[in-house]
C-alpha cells in the first residue's frame, strides 16, 4: 500500500484563513487549473509553482503542504 507523504491540508486551510478561492487563483493569479487539479488530488507540483503560491498567498511552505511520516 501506497501512502502519500506530502499532504496539501495546509492549502486549503490556507485558503480559506485568506478568503481566496481555487477560482481566483486560477483565473486571477494566473495559476494553471491543471495545477489545482494536482494539489486537489495528492500529486507533485514543483518547488517552482510551490514558491509561486508562497508568493501569492503571502505564507510559509508549511502552510501549503506538510509531510506525512509513516
């Protein structure tokens, strides 16, 4: 059995602590939905567009994603 390390809980909690929606990321900020799509389902995103989020949403790497010990 497969378990995903890096979980994205702290996105969403960081979304909605700022009032921001995937919506305005994606047709706002210029964030590909493709990308949503693979933070929604668990997936790697890279430490480029893992920067460009800290960015956007003014936050820490920690308040985007956090690793899972086994």
């Amino acid at each position: 059995m497969v378990i995903d390390m890096i979980s994205y809980e702290p996105f969403y909690k960081t979304l909605f602590k700022k009032g921001i929606t995937e919506y305005h990321l994606i047709y706002k900020e210029g964030f590909s939905a493709n990308t949503i799509h693979r933070i929604k389902h668990g997936e790697a995103i890279s430490t480029k567009t893992l920067d460009a989020l800290c960015y956007t949403l003014d936050c820490e790497v920690e308040e985007i994603i956090k690793h899972i010990k086994e």
